[in-house]
C-alpha cells in the first residue's frame, strides 16, 4: 500500500488534468494523476472517424506544438498529440487507478482510496470531464446490449435498422455516417426540429436527407420501450412501433455528480447542478480541493472546452502557490 505524500494528485487524465499535471511540475511540486482508463479516455471513447470543431492549434498544451494534416485534427492524431505531451513533460500517470472515495486527514490534506492503492495529498484537482457518463433514456430495454450510448464507427451496421436518438451535432453526424455507409435510418427527436447548435456544415446535409427521406425522422417523438426486434414510439399521431436492430442514443453526456457527491462536492441548487466552487481559485467547498475543465460547468457541458479551459490549470496552481507562501 503506498502511503507516499503528495503536493497535489489530479483525479482524471483528460487534456484539462495533463494540463495541471504540466503547471504542478514546472511549479516543483510532488504531483500524481490518477487516470481510471487510458490516457486522455474520453477523447479515446470519441468516434473512431471523428475529426474535432476546434483547431488543433487551439487544442495545444504545454507549448508542445499539435501539427494535423488539416486544420480540425482527427480522433487518431489527439491520441498521438498528448501521448506526446506526457514523453515531452514527463508527466507522472498511473492509468487504470479508479479513484473510489476520498477523505480529510490532518492539516486539511487529504487520504485518496482507489481500485489499487492508498495516497494522501495536501491538495487535490478534479479534472473528471463529462464524456463517460451518458445522459440515460431511463426507459424498458436500455439494458439491452443492442443499446449503445458510445458510437464507434459505422460498420457494423451495415444493412442494419438503426434508430438514432437526438438532434445535437453527435446525433446528425452519426445519423450521416451511418446512412451514407448502407445503414436504414431512423431519427428519434424530442423536439420539433433538428437542434440549432448543429454545425453549419452538418445541417444541410441532415436537412436534407430528412427532407428527400433518406433517412426518417420523427418529430415531437420520444421512445417508451425497446425490445430485442422493434422499438416503440410515442409520435405526434399516437404511439408507433417500427422494426429495430440497434439503437444508438446520442443524448448527450454529463459529469460524474455520483463521483463529485462520493468526493464531499457540493454541487449547487441552479438547475445545472454546478459543483460549488471560487471562480477565481475554483476552490471547492472543501479546502485544498480544486475543479478544472468542463466538470465546472454541471451539466452546462456545452460552456466549456479544452480551448476555454486550459486556464484552470495556472489558476489553480497559482492559488495552490498562494496559500504555501502564507506563514
């Protein structure tokens, strides 16, 4: 068991927690970050084809340049990039360590319990995100493994009755993908238009595939129960049943509030269950425990992005360099 004390451990190794783990190291501080899957696991579960919105150059950390063959980076070159954003800095990651509760000790630190081992530290960064956990249809059937939450890539649902739920960028896309790959479509969505927040260059493509019929929408529509061969609907005409092989529910991701709950964070009464912090230090509700990237914003996930968030990392670090300069 390692009893080892730390200056800080950062809880997620997403672009947002190697971006402390950058300002901990140049600040000498003793740092861990303690990653429960692969390094940068969100960006890793994204689809296996998916090019970014933002530019590589402004997805760049620790001065470490992010060349792409174009200017919105794939999937396969972020991987590339901050694996080598942790060579360059030599940043200290154990993956695979599932935080699963944390605890004050004396002098406001902290005892941290994972899957593996004991740490304690004087100060901590949670840097969660939100791409792991699914926003849930919470209906009969979403057990079912027919059911996915993630998207992969199209292949294996070639030929295959595909029902897509949602009209945000994730659904539209995967919808596209799909069709144009020998897929039988068909959309789900709660309201009565596709979402505004889609890109300007998906939306006349999805437009129009709905228009021409290409791929079936339905409008006003929301799913009551999925079965292993079909799938009911509830439509603006009354309730429908059509025939299914896969559905995939691109409804949206959020963070980990069962984590945040389980850690002692408060989260506030706003309707976006944002966890409570400074937002000058992003100092939670408990001392020496600090919030970075999107996780900040609850369920605003759409607020906050690697571009917008690499800042966290020096405020944090200089609040952090604050109270130890304080007698």
């Amino acid at each position: 068991m390692d009893k080892q004390k730390y200056d800080l451990i950062i809880i997620g190794g997403g672009p947002i927690g190697l971006c402390c783990a950058i300002e901990a190291s140049k600040a000498g501080l003793h740092y861990l970050v303690l990653e429960k899957g692969v390094l940068v696991n969100s960006l890793y579960r994204f689809p296996t084809n998916m090019t970014f919105f933002s530019t590589s150059k402004l997805l760049e950390i620790g001065d470490i340049p992010f060349i792409s063959h174009s200017e919105k980076p794939t999937r396969r070159e972020s991987l590339e990039y901050f694996r080598r954003v942790k060579e360059s800095w030599d940043l200290q990651i154990r993956l695979f360590e599932e935080v699963q509760e944390m605890e004050p000790v004396e002098d406001q630190s902290y005892r941290i319990q994972t899957n593996n081992r004991t740490y304690y530290s004087q100060s901590v960064v949670i840097a969660t995100g939100f791409y792991d956990t699914p926003r849930k249809l919470n209906i009969p059937g979403e057990e079912l493994p027919k059911v996915k939450h993630f998207y992969d890539e199209a292949h294996p649902y070639i030929g295959q009755e595909l029902l897509v739920v949602g009209a945000a960028n994730s659904a539209c896309d995967v919808a596209l993908e799909t069709y144009h790959k020998g897929a039988k479509v068909t959309m789900a969505i709660r309201q009565d238009k596709i979402s505004p927040r889609v890109k300007y260059w998906i939306r006349p493509n999805i437009e129009n595939r709905i228009k021409e019929g290409s791929i079936k929408a339905h409008f006003n529509t929301t799913i009551t129960a999925i079965h292993p061969d079909r799938v009911d609907l509830l439509t603006p005409q009354g309730p429908q049943t059509i025939a299914n092989d896969f559905v995939l529910a691109m409804t949206g991701y959020q963070p980990n509030f069962q984590l945040l709950r389980q850690l002692g964070i408060q989260l506030a009464d706003d309707g976006h269950l944002t966890p409570i912090h400074n937002p000058e230090t992003l100092e939670t509700n408990l001392p020496n425990v600090y919030i970075a990237g999107v996780v900040n914003a609850g369920l605003q996930t759409s607020k906050l992005f690697i571009e917008n968030s690499r800042v966290h990392a020096e405020m944090i670090l200089k609040a952090i360099g604050a109270k130890a300069s304080v007698p």
